[in-house]
C-alpha cells in the first residue's frame, strides 16, 4: 500500500459490473485546500479505459494499493453537491452487500438516465441539459410526470370500525420506523387508509412515498390521489417517461417540490427533502422483485429504507407473501387486520365448475355460460380471466402430432390472430403461420389451448349482443389505451372483460358481478415449492374484482381437479386458511421464509462447459459451507435453451443467513479465478422469488 502525505486519493464507484472501486487523483487544477470539503456522493468526470465516464466519490483519503506513477488524474468534479442524500447512498451500499452486486451499478441504477451524462450538471435551482436550461418554476408543471389538479374534490368516506383502529395505529407510532402489514379483504377500504394516513403526513410539512406494482396498471389510484389531494404536487415516476420527465421528477422529489411521489420499484431509490412515510401497495406482488441486473425486492428494501429514514412503512395487501406473515408471526411487523369489504359489499359466493367431460364452448362450460346469460340480463358485468395473451398457446400437426417451436429457445409458440403469426414470448422472435405441417406435409394444423385472443373472439360469437374488451399488454402498448379501456368498463360501455394478471392488481370495478376464472389448474402441480402460493394469491385477488359494490358477486372456477386440497381450502378458508396451512408447511419443510435462499443462474452457448462450471462451484460451495449449508444442482432451467442459450442453476439454502452470505462471497472470489467463469455469463439473485 502506497502513503504519501501531499497527496489525496480519491475513491470512485464506477458503473461497471466489476465488484471493486477504483482510485484517481484529484484533477489537476483542483484547489488543494478544497479536497475536504468534497461530498461523498458527488457525481465526478474520470478516464476509464479508453472511455470518459462519469463516476461517484466514495472517499478522499490518502492511501493506495496503486503506485502512485500509475493512477490517472480525475477531469473534473460535475457538481458542487452531492447526488445523493445519506439514506439513499446506505440503501445502496447495503443492497450491493445483501446482493452481492457491484456498487458502481447500483448507484447508477438509482440515478436518473441523464445524470449518467457528463454534459448534464446538477445545480440547486435549475439543470442544464445539453447546454440549455430549465427552470422548475416553468418547466416543473410540464408533461406527464406531474398529475394536474381535478376540479372534482372526494371527501373523505365515514369510515369502519377496523379502518379507524388501522389509522390510530399507524398514527400513534409517530414518525419512528415501524412497520405495518396492512391485510385487508379485497374491497376493504385498505386505499382509504393510505389516503387518511397520508393527509396527516402532509399537513406535518412531510412528504410521501406511495410505491406500485406498475404504474400504467393502476390508474384508477392515481385518480384517487387527484380527487383527493388536488391543491398537493403529486409526482409520478416510472419507465415510461422521457429522461428529462424523469429527471425533473426526481428533482422534485429532491428539492421538496413535490408532495406526493408514486412509482414502481425503481422510485425506491428517489432523494427526498422530507420523507416522512412510504406507502407500498400489493406487497405480495412479484413485480416488486427486479428479475434483471441488481435483482433486488422493492419490499425487503422499503423496509430497510423506513429503517434508515426512521419513518413509518405501510406493506399493503388483501393477499400478503408469507415471508410478511411470518415477520409479523415474530414480531417484526405489526399487522392491521381489516376482514369485511366496506359498505353494503359482500365477499362474493364461490363455485367449482367441474368440467371433465364436459363440451366446452370457447373455453367456457354450459353452467358458465348459462350463469353469464343471467348476468346480462341484469345488466350486469363479467370478468373473465385467462392467463394465456394471444390467440392459442400452441399450434400442433392433427396428423403426426408436430408442435410448432421457437428455434432459440425451448417453447412452444404461440398463435397470434391479430396480426396473423406465431411468436415467441421470451425471445419476442415472430414466424409466419405455416399452411401445412413443416413435419408430414398435413394441412391439419390446429391452434391448441385458448388465449385471450380466442376467448374474445368465441365470446362476440356467443354474445354478439354484448360488447367485449380485452386487457392484456397486447391491446395496452399504446400510451392512454389502459385509461381508455378502463373509462369504457366504469361507464357500463363494455360488458365483458377479458384479461390476464393486468386485472388482478387494485382495480374496483363496481358493476362487475360475475368472475370467471376460465382455468383454475395452472400451479396445482408446479415443482416449485411457491406455486401454490402464488396460485392462491392470483386467485383470491381475481375473485375479488366481483361484487365490490351494493351488487352481489359471484366466482366461478373451472377445474379438472374439483377435489384438489388448494381449491377446496380457498373455497372454505379463504386465504388466511391458506396461508396459515402453507405456513406449517413450510416450517416442516424448513423452507423460506423458515430458511434463506439464493440462485446463482448461468448461462452459455457451450452447455458442457456450463455444467463443468457450475459443478465446480458446487464442489466449492460445499467445502465452504461447513456442511451448514445444501447446495442442490446444478440443473437445467425449466426453459433450458433461450435465445440460443443454455440455461442451468444452483440452489443454496441454509438457516443461517451470515452462512449463505459468507459463502456467496467466497463462491464470487472463486468464481473470478476460475477460466470457466470467464466464459460463462452469471448472475447471483439472493432470496429468489422463483426458484425454477
């Protein structure tokens, strides 16, 4: 290690894959005596290779393990201030530790786009961007990252008994960091008790954090927080914005500007002036876990963030994960219980729609179809769920029993009507539809299973009388189109709607009386220990789309398996049956949340040299690990070959978390040695949320 007394050091995370920090010299015209004023988190410009690259100060000290002759000079600091405000920075440099990721891409991931760019400066009244200005009192109220105020104001509604008791309790904790596991039945008013919460935050000088599973899915709460808040700034962050959206939002955020912020997973990371609670709704919801790069859970974070900000965290769901169970079991969260819909709403009635051997008409069995006639002459609305977008799941040879494949990745195609073609939806490759089987030359090509496609288009047969809309991301690309939609269903212009997992996440549909689930079978039998759960969750959240209102609801479940213990005990328990039965499962089994996980997935073209690469990491793993530690695999993905690539797994479970960790990052030190890693692309994803 290299001293010198007259000469600073400065430490530099980089936006780089490589687990380490790199050491510059201060630039060279830079005033000496300013060196100890210098932020952590300041955004500076540095060479890096042969690129210019704009990198964060970590520390300013006055050793190296570089000789001194081989360090490069820094170019220039970008700003006079940090970027990051402390709970921000400890929040990434706890998620780089607990995952195992490099800290140069993780505070590069919590930034915006532009500020990536060394042409963009960050000043405390106006950005320059591209050399021209903007200015937040004008350019602040622009676009569509700040909801406008509604001339229609909602009054708070008289409240229940067990929405008041949530409210207090809430309230009492103070401004201390708590958290709160808000379980309340679909249709209990749990949006109420963010919203009352929420007013008092803001009538402290405090602002909020109202976290989603996505953004363009719930706009029907945005329009909530419009009606309700409309003299209050309310910010919206999310993917679909342009980066100078993005941008003036965060900064917003940063300068106290906005009251309110509302955003998916990414706006965790968001500076705030005064952030005074964090509001995550749909807890349970597996788009809270990054499935990509830093593969972190906006949930295990919010809660860490709560912890560092010292404020209250409110976990939302008619459905809670079991691991939120469980902490609330130990004592780690407080949990809020509100178990009746509001007003005159009942929990619908469910029915098992046995359908072996039964002639199905789209999908939809005689006793379903007979219900929905019903429905219309009511006047009333039907939800119809079907997992599957497109037209039919595959396209298969009548004669010799062909299936139509993906080239680059081990799945079945699937048939698309509208434009006419078969697509892959992992690689999003698309073939033309053959007129004869590719195999025996037959012109007996059949689509196989339904999709939402299909069932729109059997439905406008069965019911040409009714009008039918489908939601699912095929007909919700466009910008508004899930707004649109949505007006047409609440306006009573639309009776039926069609969709996917789009519909399960907090929509209220009041004149919606009947839910079809069109297959209840899908995760009965799956081989990972969660599908149950999932199922359940899936379910129970679509089931509660029905009879929210003064209406009566009603829920049908086609199943092959009528008998099968999961349906049964929805049916009789509801989900807290479910959950607390999973949960005794669970700890017999000592799986998550009574034991730690994590997947180290890899991948490559040379699939022998996958295996021998991931089988010595096992070998390895299994000397480091005391023997404390299982370590099962390597095996093959459950889609093995994707975009020309073979995928394989390892999976690591103990009961002692500082175990898992300790061996990961000696697994890690390994892996960088090993020849084998260097041609095999790797990925780490601690406490995975899908373990096949």
């Amino acid at each position: 290690m290299s001293f010198s007394p007259n000469i600073s050091i400065l430490r530099i995370a980089i936006d780089t894959p490589l687990r380490r920090v790199f050491d510059y010299l201060p630039p060279i015209d830079f005033p000496k005596d300013e060196l100890v004023n210098l932020k952590v988190g300041t955004r500076i410009h540095v060479p890096f290779g042969a690129r210019k690259v704009v990198g964060i100060l970590l520390e300013v000290r006055d050793n190296t393990d570089v000789p001194i002759n081989k360090l490069k000079a820094a170019f220039c600091f970008l700003d006079s201030e940090t970027v990051f405000s402390k709970p921000v920075l400890d929040l990434c440099l706890f998620a780089s530790q607990y995952y195992h990721h490099s800290l140069g891409e993780v505070l590069f991931t919590a930034l915006p786009a532009l500020l990536r760019d060394s042409t963009v400066s960050l000043q405390s009244d106006c950005l320059q961007i591209k050399k021209k200005k903007i200015n937040y009192a004008e350019d602040l109220l622009e676009g569509d990252f700040v909801v406008s105020p509604k001339d229609i104001v909602e009054k708070a509604p008289k409240l229940t008994l067990e929405q008041e008791g949530a409210i207090s309790a809430i309230l009492n904790s103070g401004a201390k960091h708590k958290v709160f596991l808000l379980d309340g039945v679909t249709g209990s008013g749990k949006t109420e008790v963010y919203l009352q919460v929420i007013a008092k935050k803001i009538a402290e000088g405090r602002q909020v954090l109202v976290l989603v599973p996505e953004i363009n899915l719930t706009p029907q709460t945005l329009h909530r927080f419009e009606v309700r808040f409309p003299e209050k700034k309310i910010v919206v962050l999310h993917s679909r914005l342009t980066d100078k959206a993005r941008l003036l939002a965060w900064q917003a955020a940063r300068f106290g500007l906005a009251d309110i912020v509302i955003g998916t997973r990414s706006s965790l990371f968001t500076n705030f002036k005064n952030l005074g609670l964090i509001v995550l709704d749909e807890e349970h919801d597996l788009s809270f876990k990054q499935q990509s790069g830093l593969r972190y859970s906006a949930r295990d974070l919010a809660v860490m963030r709560s912890k560092l900000e010292d404020i209250p965290l409110i976990l939302g769901s008619a459905t809670p994960s079991l691991e939120s169970i469980a902490n609330t079991m130990r004592g780690r969260y407080e949990r809020l219980l509100l178990p009746k819909r509001v007003g005159e709403a009942l929990q619908p009635v469910f029915n098992l729609v046995d359908i072996r051997k039964q002639r199905l008409k789209s999908g939809l069995s005689p006793a379903v179809i007979q219900a929905m006639e019903k429905r219309f002459a009511k006047k009333e609305q039907i939800l119809l769920f079907v997992n599957r977008r497109g037209y039919a799941p595959s396209l298969i040879c009548h004669h010799c029993g062909f299936v139509a494949k993906c080239d680059r990745c081990d799945v079945k195609l699937t048939l698309h009507h509208k434009p006419e073609q078969l697509s892959c939806h992992h690689c999003a490759k698309n073939y033309p539809v053959p007129k004869v089987c590719p195999s025996c030359g037959s012109s007996e090509l059949s689509p196989c299973g339904i999709g939402t496609e299909r069932l729109e288009l059997g439905l406008k047969k069965l019911f040409p009388y009714a009008n039918v809309v489908r939601i699912d991301s095929d007909t919700t690309r466009k910008k508004g189109s899930m707004e649109q939609i949505l007006t047409d269903v609440n306006s009573g212009e639309s009776q039926v709607l069609i969709g996917t997992q789009m519909l399960t996440k907090g929509h209220h549909f009041p004149d919606v009386t009947m839910v079809v689930i069109v297959n209840a079978d899908s995760g009965l039998f799956s081989a990972d220990f969660r599908a149950s759960e999932y199922l359940a969750q899936l379910i129970t959240q679509v089931s509660g789309r029905a009879g929210r209102a003064s209406k009566p609801g009603e829920v049908y479940l086609q199943t092959h398996h009528p008998d099968h213990p999961l349906l049964l005990r929805l049916i009789t328990e509801g989900y807290v049956g479910f959950s607390k039965a999973a949960l005794e499962e669970r700890e017999e089994t000592v799986l998550a949340p009574f034991s730690h996980l994590a997947l180290w997935r890899a991948e490559s073209k040379d699939r022998d040299l996958l295996y021998k690469f991931l089988n010595a990491l096992r070998e390895a793993g299994a000397k480091f690990s005391e023997k404390k530690l299982e370590v099962l695999g390597p095996v093959a993905a459950v889609i093995e070959r994707k975009i020309g690539l073979y995928h394989a797994q390892i999976l690591f479970q103990t009961q002692d978390r500082s175990l898992l960790h300790k061996t990961l990052t000696a697994l890690i030190h390994y892996a960088d040695t090993l020849r084998l890693g260097q041609k095999v692309k790797w990925n780490l994803d601690v406490d995975p949320v899908e373990t096949l």
